[in-house]
C-alpha cells in the first residue's frame, strides 16, 4: 500500500503546485473559476489520502493495513473539509 500513498501524495502534491501556479497566473486558467470548490476539495482529498497514509505506514506502530486504510481516508475527509471551508466565499 506504501505505493499507492506515495502516488496518491506525488500526485496531489503535483495538482496543488500547478493549482498554485495556474492561480498566481489568473485570466483564463484560474483553477478557482474553471473548477471551483469541487476541484479544490479533489486535490486536497487526494494530497491527504497520500500523506495521512504514508503517515500509518511509516507509524511505529506498525498498524494493520485495514488501520492505514481508515487513517488515510480520515485524512482525505478532513483535507476535504478544510479545503471546503477554506474555499473563497465558502
């Protein structure tokens, strides 16, 4: 499963620079105006599915994988939530 955090991370991380990036940019490329709360709330689930599950991975705990799989789903949850709450206007 350490694959598919690390993907799930790469990846998320990848769509926030360019989100990042693309906004500084404005006009037509604005990922605000293209794609709204909802596009904000996809990149921030996934960046946080990949770095709350890297996270249980790596515990020294050395949780169950079912248990990484619940903690990497709480942490896409909250990361959607805040991007939701954080939105402009929202």
């Amino acid at each position: 499963m350490i694959a598919v955090y690390a993907i799930a991370t790469l990846l998320g991380l990848v769509a926030l620079v360019a989100w990042i990036l693309t906004a500084s940019l404005g006009g037509r490329l604005d990922p605000e105006t293209r794609f709204g709360t909802g596009g904000r709330r996809v990149v921030a689930g996934v960046a946080g599915f990949g770095l709350a599950g890297m996270a249980a991975a790596y515990s020294p705990l050395d949780p169950p994988v079912l248990v990484e799989v619940v903690v990497a789903a709480g942490g896409a949850a909250v990361a959607v939530w805040y991007a939701g709450w954080s939105a402009p206007g929202g």
